[in-house]
C-alpha cells in the first residue's frame, strides 16, 4: 500500500481548516464575527493636513488726540500741547429744606466689558496642539472635560457601540467605511477655526487598541487642531462609574 504525501495531506488539512472558519465566521454574531482590515480600505486612509487658515488681524481704531488746556484767566482758556488739566465732574446741587449740598460723582469706565467665564478659561490646560494629531490623557482628565460638555467620540465597531457606550458620545467607527463621510461631515460642522480648536475626546477599548489613535489621525488631518485620546478607554470609565447608555444613538 502506496503511503500518501504528507505535504498534500498538510495542504488538504489547511484547505478544510479555511473554509470550516469562513462559514462559522459567517453564522458567527456581530460582536464575534471576524473582518479583515481589506473590507474597510478608508480606516488606514489619512486625508492630507489641510493648510491652516489665517484669519485677517483686526486694525484697532484710531484714537483722536487729547485737547489739553491750561486756564491763563477767569473765564478764558489757551490750548497748549504741554499742559494737561483734568477736572472733576460735579453734580448739581442737591437741595433739601435750606441746606444746598454738592456731591461729586465720577464717570463710569469705558470700553470695559463685564467679565464672564467662559468654557475656555476652565479648560485652559488643554490648549491646541498643532505639531501633534492628539495627546494622551488619563481617565481623571477624560472626566473632568466631559464635566464641561466636551465632545466624544466612540471609535470602536458600532455592534460595542451598541451595547454600551459613554453617554453622549457620536459612534464614528474607523472601520466601516462610512468614517470618511463622518469626518467631512464634523469638519463641515466645526468650519471655524476657533470650533476647530476647541477639545474633542475620542476613546476605544483601551488597551493594545489603536482605533481611537487612527481616528485622531483623520481628525488632524483635516485641521482638528485640539484632539485627545482616552487611553484606556471604555473598560476604564465603567470602572469610573461614568454615565453608560445603549443603543445606536449617542
């Protein structure tokens, strides 16, 4: 009895081993079932850096120069460059009865504007960044800018997304291949570039992943000036306590 090819029972073996993993990953459920990167090319994809926008500098007014006066006699002034004099300004008199009595009162200042907290003076430590597509930062400064009503992305597949994510957060997928479209349309959302600098948050499963990395990537590309990342994402901010919602929608 002839032996068989041992190489040829090898090939078979990997052949049947193949198509044994292709239909039970089919019948297999979203969150099991396998995708090869080739299925999504625009995950990989980063646009190209988009010049920087100037915005025109805005030319103060021209102030008019001062009139000073120097009082040479009752009731007659010259002008004179040199000198200046300034003078009260004096309320009538306030009559009560018999008693007159004057009060004087000064002008209120002008040109000052009521100081008014703003969002960027709470988040003044995380400032744009340029020169990098995103920073890293930890589950204590992830909290404290989701406290200010920063925004979040999810960037892991929406089937997770699904099940459960940080509340409030837009699922953007890096890769299914609507993520460009997403992009664009944030870009078209964010046009000015003082809304692109504003923070954005973007986050995954923490960890090995890198999902959240490629999608700030994307984000730097197209002039998102101010993006972090969540390092250890999801698994981490469940620990936290951090407000969870399921569902499609953010």
């Amino acid at each position: 009895m002839r032996a068989r090819n041992p190489f040829l029972q090898a090939l078979l073996l990997i052949v049947l081993a193949s198509v044994i993993a292709v239909v039970a990953n089919a019948f297999a459920s979203r969150t099991r079932r396998l995708v090869l990167p080739g299925f999504y090319p625009n995950a990989l994809r980063v646009p190209p850096r988009v010049p920087e926008r100037v915005l025109p500098t805005p030319v103060a007014p021209a102030q008019p120069a001062p009139v000073t006066q120097t009082v040479t006699d009752v009731g007659r002034a010259s002008a004179r460059p040199d000198v200046t004099t300034t003078a009260p300004v004096v309320a009538p008199p306030v009559v009560t009865g018999t008693t007159a009595t004057a009060t004087t009162t000064s002008a209120p200042p002008v040109g000052r504007a009521e100081a008014r907290p703003t969002l960027g003076d709470d988040l003044a430590r995380f400032q744009p960044h340029p020169d990098k597509a995103y920073v890293e930062i930890s589950g204590e400064d992830a909290a404290a800018l989701y406290a200010k009503g920063v925004l979040f992305l999810d960037a892991r597949r929406s089937a997770a997304y699904e099940e459960g994510h940080i509340a409030g957060a837009r699922p953007f997928s890096v890769w299914e291949a609507d993520v460009d479209d997403k992009v664009n349309a944030l870009f078209e959302e964010r046009q000015d570039p003082a809304e692109q600098n504003k923070p954005i948050v973007i986050y995954c499963t923490g960890g090995a992943c890198e999902d959240s990395h490629m999608l700030a990537q994307k984000l730097w590309g197209v002039q998102f000036n101010n993006v972090y990342v969540y390092k250890d994402g999801f698994p981490d901010w469940q620990k936290r306590g951090g407000a969870v919602r399921t569902g499609a929608t953010p």
